[in-house]
C-alpha cells in the first residue's frame, strides 16, 4: 500500500499583490487632497520665497547653511551652539506625534506622512495613465504589448519627474535655490547635490511607486509602537459589525431582509483601502484610518437608503454602549481626557519655553579663555597684564558696538584694573552683522594693587552695546604675582 505524499509546508515568503485602490469621492478623500496640495505646495515651493535680511546676509527665507553653521528661517537664525532650539523642535513633534494618535490613532500615517503624501500622488498618477481600478488589474493581467509598454513608460517617466522634483526640493533647502538651479543645469554643482538628488530621487520612485504600502508595513516602526499609545477612548476607523452582520447581497429593486445586515458585501471599503485591507475584519496593524473606507461605505449607504456611519471613527469605549442602543458620547470627550490634555500641556510647555528663550536671547554673545603660557606678564612699570581670547558674536543683521568693562564678583568697578582690546582703541569694538570677531584681550591691574598681588582673583567681563541694546558677562579668572 503506497503512502500519500506529504503536504507541502506553506512557502516563507509569498510575492506581493499589488493594491490598486478605487476612486472615492466624500469629505475625506476631499481633506486628503487639501492636505496633500499645502504640504507638496509648502515642500516644492519655500526654497524660492525670499527674505530681505541686508546686504550681507542670505535672501533664502529658510535655509540650512552648513557652510557657514547657520539656520534662517524667516526672521530667526539659529547658532551651532542654540542647537537646543532644534532639539526642542524635536521634542515637540515627538509629543505632537504621542498626541493625535492617542486622540486619533494613525491619523498621521492617513493624512501627512510623507510616505503616505508620495504614495497617494503616485496612485492618482496611475489612475490618470492607467484607469481606476478594474482598468489597472486588466492592464497587469494583459500580456506586454504596445499598448501596455506606452502606459507603464508614460507612467514610469510621469513619477520620475515628480521623484527628480523631490530630490531637487531637498537639495534646495541648503543653498541658495536660484544660484543651485543654474550651477546643476550648467552642470557646475558640487557632486554631493547630485548624489543626494540621486539617491533622494531613486527612493521616492521606488517607494512611492513600488514598495507603496510595504513601507508602512514592514520597514516603518510606528504601527508597533502605536498601541502604547492608544486605549478605549481612542477614536480609530471601525465597522459597526452589530448593524451590518449578517451580510448579504442586494438586488436591484428590492429592499434589505429585515434578518439581513446593513452591510451588502460589496466589498467598496476593500476596494478604495491603499493598504489592501478589509476594515470588517476588526482593528489591523496595516489601517492607517485614511477614512477613505468611510466615504465609499457612505456612498453605498445613500445609495441603498440605509443610514450612514455603518464604517466610521469610534471610540473602544462606545461599542457596548451603541450595541445597547444608548447615544454616543460626544468626540470632543474622548479627544479631550486626561491623557491627551497631559501631553498638550507638555507639547505646549516645551513651545512657550522655545518661544520665551527666542524673545530672551541677547543679540551678541561672547566667550574668552585665559592665556596658559604663561599665566601673567609683568610690564616694565610693574603693571600685571593677563592675557585672554576673546571670541565676540554678532547675531544682529546690522554692525554694532560693544564696549568691554570688568568688574569684581559682585558687580563693583575694580580699583587699578583696566580691560583693553588689541587693534581697538578704548574697550570699543565694532562687529559686522551676523559675524563672530576674534581678538586678544588685556587685563591689567596697577603694580601694588590687591588684585596684582593675589595669587588668583575672580573677576566678571562685561561686554556692553554702545546703544544700550544689550549686555552680556561671563566670569573668568585673573593671575597676579602670587602665584611666584
């Protein structure tokens, strides 16, 4: 008697099946496209806007100037040294991300990431080549022919152009975004802006024309991370399964069993998700609650004269109570708990503190670090001379004058000791705009003073603006004889 062969274990790894979604039309299909038209319009278009900061300054409204260290955005500039003001940024969008998925879940991934921006104009970009969806699957089925090789090359170069376009984008944020045109179609750029082009271009061709969903799925890490995030009040995309079950079709002409559910199986909300799931089969790591789902449930609702909502947003916390047929609670309360009103505070804490510490900042800032070898010179007339670096900073877009004093540890002129600056004639020295000078600075005390005496005194620099606009000190050190 021969055995029956065994069964054959199920592959590893399976090929992807494509998702090509259906056109929808509602308000959330509608708030996609607002959304996508102000981040694509923000992202492509605010290199060009310019910014009048004087004649010495960059005219770029935002731009990342390693070369010379500096951030401008606007009217702010921003300093190697405040990089706190970017960490703080940071934070807050951390926070800002904590808050909308623990009010909305992945609200972020439906509307504004820029995986999934990219990705939904490269679907619209193949709906328009190619046709909606039944078109598309028709197309991949089809064997390659003349018909096929046009619409896949005028699709293929279509995401290229949008996918060079963002690669340029990006590059154009870190120079000037008119001189950077001419120097990369001149072919006088540096090569480092046409490799970054080419991989940022390459990436989002691939990822948003290719890879699509799979990103979000296995490379991204916040669907995991996310139900830390998330309890009962929660409002996510779900399907009210206690109003549609049990299924059943629907014939034209005749109206819903009374035992049937709302739902007519006819897989819509399938055939609009990007990421190729069905919504019906409960809460799925791979919703992303675009709520397109919604608005082709909707449609099929008003069409079929049932009440809308079958798919919506809902809270954990109101499935029981809509199962016994209470009301809802409002979804201003589940969004605004003690959960949500926490990192509000926080995310707004964090903001007002940026804001104040951007008000605060002094326009010059100084540094100065004492001469080790060696530690003090004695003049011919007995005078003690320390000998200090002085690193001056302008942050100001105009020149200034600063005026450097010294005094003891508790603020009080300092008798016999006078501060002088090397090439700038009585402590006054002038500073370009947006410019850090570089100088040698003099202490001197009197020969029998205390402080010439002192082995070491403490002592505090003042550097003043000549029109009282602002004043800075820092304290250092002063070696006299008796350190013999």
């Amino acid at each position: 008697m021969s055995m029956p062969d065994p069964v054959a274990p199920p592959p590893l790894y399976t090929s992807r099946e494509p998702v090509f979604p259906r056109h929808v039309r509602g308000r959330f299909r509608q708030l996609k496209w607002g959304l996508m038209a102000v981040m694509l319009g923000v992202y492509y278009l605010l290199p060009w806007i310019r910014w009048d900061r004087g004649p010495a300054l960059p005219d770029q409204a935002v731009l990342v100037d390693l070369a010379n260290r500096r951030f401008f955005f606007f009217m702010i500039e921003i300093w190697p040294h405040e990089f706190y003001f970017v960490a703080g940024l940071l934070i807050m969008a951390g926070l800002g991300l904590f808050l909308f998925t623990a009010a909305m879940g992945r609200v972020w991934c439906g509307y504004a990431c820029p995986q999934t921006v990219w990705t939904d104009l490269f679907m619209h970009v193949e709906r328009w080549v190619e046709g909606d969806r039944n078109a598309q699957i028709r197309l991949l089925r089809a064997p390659w022919g003349a018909e096929k090789i046009r619409k896949r090359a005028l699709k293929w170069a279509l995401w290229l152009v949008i996918a060079l376009g963002t690669g340029g984008a990006w590059v154009f944020y870190f120079a000037d975004a008119p001189t950077l045109m001419r120097d990369l179609v001149t072919g006088q750029a540096a090569l480092v802006a046409y490799l970054t082009m080419a991989f940022l271009t390459a990436t989002t061709f691939f990822f948003g024309g290719f890879a699509r969903e799979q990103i979000c799925i296995y490379a991204c890490p916040w669907p995991r991370i996310q139900a830390a995030m998330m309890d009962e009040d929660t409002l996510t995309i779900g399907y009210r399964d206690w109003r549609g079950e049990p299924r059943g079709k629907l014939k034209k002409g005749v109206k819903l069993d009374a035992a049937q559910g709302d739902c007519i199986d006819c897989n819509a909300c399938v055939a609009v998700c990007p990421m190729g799931i069905d919504i019906r089969n409960g809460q799925q790591m791979e919703c992303i609650t675009c709520g397109l789902c919604i608005d082709a449930c909707n449609e099929i609702m008003d069409k079929t004269d049932q009440p809308r909502g079958l798919i919506g947003y809902m809270a954990l916390r109101d499935e029981e109570r809509e199962k016994r047929g209470e009301a809802r609670v409002s979804p201003w309360r589940h969004i605004f708990r003690l959960r949500t009103i926490i990192y509000f505070l926080l995310w707004g804490g964090i903001g007002v503190g940026l804001v104040v510490a951007l008000l605060m900042r002094s326009p010059i800032e100084f540094n100065v670090t004492p001469s080790r070898s060696p530690l003090y010179v004695t003049q011919p007339d007995g005078t003690i001379r320390n000998i200090y670096t002085l690193r001056l900073r302008n942050k100001d877009h105009a020149p200034t004058a600063c005026v450097i004093s010294v005094a003891g540890p508790d603020g009080q002129p300092v008798e016999g000791l006078v501060a002088s600056v090397e090439g700038h004639a009585g402590g006054v020295v002038e500073v370009a705009p947006d410019a850090t000078l570089s100088a040698r600075l003099y202490l001197e005390a009197a020969r029998g003073t205390a402080l010439a005496q002192a082995k070491r005194s403490d002592v505090v620099l003042r550097v003043s603006q000549r029109d009282g606009a602002g004043s800075v000190t820092e304290q250092t050190v002063f070696n006299g004889a008796g350190q013999q």
